[in-house]
C-alpha cells in the first residue's frame, strides 16, 4: 500500500516542477522580445507632443543614420554645439566631406544627418547640416 506522505511528496514536486516550467517559458518568451526591441533601432523614439515633426522612426534610422533638429547653441571652429528639441546638448564635429548649408549662425534652427559609425576621437560622422523653419 502506498503511504500517504509519498503521495502529497509526489504531488508537491510536480507542482514545484510545472511552477519552475512556467517561469522558465515566460522568460524565455521575455528574452525573445528584448531580442526584438534591440534588433530594432527605432525602438527607443518617442514622440514628442508639441513638435511640428514628432521624432518618429524614419528610413535613415533603418540605414544607420541618425537625424537631430535643434537650435545651434555655438559654433566653434568645426564643432557645432547644438540643444536638441528634446533638451539634450550634443555637440557635432564636421569635416572636409560634411555638407554645411552658407550661413549658419547661433540661434538657427538645425537638422543634421549624422552617420552611426563613430571616428578615432569617439565622433559621430556629421553627413549634413541644413537649416530648418
């Protein structure tokens, strides 16, 4: 005859057993759509209420450019410090292969292409620099 204390042991392990399998499944189905979000390069863009232009993802996201609007804060020399519309100050190098649209000075309001893959110094790569309404 089978005693009662091995039956509620069997049966407390195989709850144990199909809880573990459960969490198992969920962060596997979790890691799956980390996976996803990361192969994403648009995945992080928010819209911004207020704007004209929300920064929404566009093909040059796709393509591993990156677009900033903002109003140029300074200019000096090469280097363009520029306060994005979402209030973050980046600062763009340009170089001898960089489009620069005559006339920019401090206080325009600015779009700029900006290439993903990053120089010696840690710089991003400025495609273009044009002026905005």
């Amino acid at each position: 005859m089978i005693s009662i204390p091995k039956v509620a042991g069997v049966l407390s392990c195989a709850v144990v057993l199909c809880l573990t399998l459960s969490n198992t499944a969920q962060a596997a189905d979790d890691a799956l759509a980390a996976d996803r979000m990361k192969s994403d390069p648009c995945a992080d863009r928010v819209e911004i209420i207020g704007q004209s232009e929300p920064m929404n993802c566009d093909r040059g996201a796709r393509e591993g450019t990156d677009t900033i609007k903002g109003e140029v804060l300074r200019i000096q020399g090469d280097n363009y410090v520029v306060q994005r519309f979402t209030g973050q100050e980046v600062r763009l190098h340009t170089d001898a292969n960089t489009q620069i649209a005559e006339g920019l000075r401090q206080g325009d309001r600015i779009e700029a292409r900006v290439d993903d893959v990053r120089d010696m110094n840690d710089n991003k790569r400025v495609l273009s620099i044009r002026q905005i309404e």
